[in-house]
C-alpha cells in the first residue's frame, strides 16, 4: 500500500496509520539552508524517512510573515525544495509539498484558533523577538504563526516533528491547542512530539546566537566553496584566546564544537587547541575543509537536479496532489464536529 492511500477512505475516526507519522516545515526565508537547519533537523527529517510516513513541506504562508516580495518567497521555496533533494529526501518514499499548494492548512488554523486564548500566542517567545525584531511590521499572521503550525501537523495527524531546541514553545503550543480542540470536540487529535538530535541549538559565525538566517551568522552548506570557507573564518573563536600561544578551550570554542559533526577524531583537535599545538585559524580552515567536502555529493546533486526543467515543481506539485485526501478529510471532520457546513 503506498504511504498515503489509507487516507483515500473517508471515515469518522482519524485516517488509520500504517506507520506513525512525521511532519515538520522549513521557511523559504533563503534559498539555501544552513549549518543549523542540517545538524539540528534536516539530517534527522531525511534520517526518518525510512521509517516513517515522512511529510515535509516547505512553509511560504509562514514565510510571508516577514517576506512581503512574491518573487523572492517563489525563488527562496523552489531553493530550499531543490537543496532539500540534494540532502537526501528522496520522494519516492516521502512527500515534499509547498505548504500554500494546501490551501486547507488555513482553514483548519480558523478553527483551532477558536480554542486557543489569545494569552496563549501573546506569550509565544517567538512573537515577542519578531516584535522586537520587524517593530515596523508587528502583523496579526505573526500573532497566530503558532496556530498555522499546529495545523500543519494536525491536518495530516503526524506523531513527530523533527525540530530545532528554538522550536520547542512552539511544538509546546501545538500541543496544547490538540489537547484543547480534543476536549472540546472529542478525541480526535495526536499530540505532537518534537524529535531533537544531538546538536539542537546550533551556535552562529558570531559564536553567541542561535545560527539563523535572519541573523546573518550561518554557514551555508550548499553554497559555493569559497563562500563557505569566507563564512567559516569569519568564525568567533573562544574569546579569552588572544595570543595563538595561549592555549584554546574547546568547550567554549563553537569551531571546535562543531567539529564533533563533521569527523571522528574531535578529541585529537581539541587536544591540539588546549596545548596551543594548532592556533583558531588551523582549525577554522580544517572544519571548512570538511564542511565543503562533507556537502559536496549534495553540492553537485543540487546542480544536476536544478538542470532538469520542471523538475522541482514536479515534485512539489506531486507531493500536495498525495495528501489533498488526507487534507481534505481531517478538515471534512472537523468541520462535522464543529457544526460547520451543510449535509
Ligand atoms: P531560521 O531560524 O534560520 O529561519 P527555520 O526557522 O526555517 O530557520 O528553521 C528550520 C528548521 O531548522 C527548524 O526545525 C529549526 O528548529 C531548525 N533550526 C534552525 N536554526 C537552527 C539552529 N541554529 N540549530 C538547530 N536547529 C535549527
């Protein structure tokens, strides 16, 4: 049976599951992801494919939160849909869709958010750092962000989401808005887990924030070699460090702590930094030696894929045809239970 053709059945219970199933999102914010997005999702979202019925959508609604130029939200979308490709997501055995080609994820948003109190989103710490953030564009869509997310998960009923450390109020938050919806109108819902990996919170180029695009700090794996090693070595490294005799502390360094992702031998460069035998730039040039080879399968992937017209829109356009059942009949049922719409 193919992943998803449980879902062509309208029922009254939730679509049956032959295995769990795994969603998650990324924001066409750029076109290219970043070290962060990789260590702490996109590896584990490709890892997961081979075991669950995997759905990743690239998220453009969420994007237009902070993007308010078409041509750049298309651009950035079909981007990040073509490097995902090239990290491995193979659409064969999972589904890759642009989040607005299923238009029902706003509608069912409408309808959680009837049960979520505006307390509830006002306090999102996410909110508060776009407030602080975009002071000229506090917009109602980045009030209610977390309410679209929820629903993309719920809408298709997925168990887990691979997700960030940052992510963590938010999957929160979903999870209580089911709990919520379920209370009010019947059991219905799973409850959302977010799956971490071994690297959560990914530090940026300035060794202090969260790597983040719309921080400027990250290293962008598909990029072109020379930027990568431009963004690497522009690293902060442990800032008592001064002198390249003084020896390194690797456990406040983030090029030595993310060493630990790309290679076995960390231990062996970290020696190297505490007794002063390899200076911060040695290993700024090493770890974007590796980075760059690391990603080059991927790199080259991603170029042969982009010479394939149409094929990207292809695969998007495939991946939200699959789930227009599924989509359609959760948001069907809801709307029975809710008393919506006529018989
Ligand atoms: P950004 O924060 O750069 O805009 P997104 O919000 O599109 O990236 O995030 C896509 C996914 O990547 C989310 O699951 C998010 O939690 C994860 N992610 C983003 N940045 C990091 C980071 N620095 N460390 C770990 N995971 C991250």
């Amino acid at each position: 049976m193919s992943a998803l053709s449980s879902a062509q059945q309208p029922s009254a219970s939730p679509p049956a599951l032959t295995r769990d199933r795994v969603f998650t999102g990324i924001q066409p914010s750029a076109g290219l992801p970043h070290l962060g997005n990789y260590l702490g999702m996109l590896r584990q979202a490709v890892a997961m494919q081979d075991r669950y019925e995997a759905i990743y959508c690239i998220v453009d609604y969420h994007a237009l939160t902070s993007i308010h130029d078409g041509t750049v939200i298309r651009r950035n979308g079909y981007q990040m849909a073509l490097s995902w490709l090239a990290l491995g997501f193979d659409p064969d055995r999972a589904i890759l869709f642009r989040q607005s080609d299923r238009p029902e994820h706003v509608e069912l948003a409408y309808l959680l958010s009837t049960v979520v109190p505006v307390s509830w989103v006002e306090r999102t710490p996410s909110f508060k750092e776009k407030r602080r953030d975009q002071p000229q564009d506090v917009n109602h869509a980045l009030l209610t962000y977390p309410i679209l997310q929820a629903a993309d998960i719920a809408i298709y009923n997925a168990r887990y989401v691979p997700v960030g450390k940052d992510q963590t109020a938010h999957l929160e938050l979903s999870r209580e808005i089911v709990r919520a919806w379920n209370a009010r109108y019947g059991e219905y819902f799973v409850e959302p887990e977010a799956v971490f990996t071994d690297s959560p919170i990914v530090k940026g180029t300035d060794g202090l924030k969260k790597m983040s695009k719309s921080l400027g700090n990250v290293i962008e794996i598909l990029a072109e070699p020379d930027v990568i090693r431009k963004q690497v070595m522009r690293m902060v490294t442990d800032t008592q460090r001064i002198l390249r005799t003084d020896p390194g502390r690797p456990e406040v360094c983030n090029v030595c702590q993310l060493h630990r992702f790309l290679g076995d031998d960390y231990e062996s460069i970290w020696d190297g930094e505490r007794s002063a035998r390899t200076g911060c730039v040695d290993t700024k040039r090493l770890l974007a030696d590796r980075i760059i080879a690391f990603f080059a399968e991927a790199r080259e992937r991603r170029q042969e894929l982009a010479a394939r017209p149409g094929y990207v829109d292809e695969v998007l356009r495939a991946g939200a045809d699959r789930l227009a059942p599924l989509a359609r009949q959760t948001l069907a049922e809801c709307r029975e239970r809710m008393g919506l719409g006529g018989r």
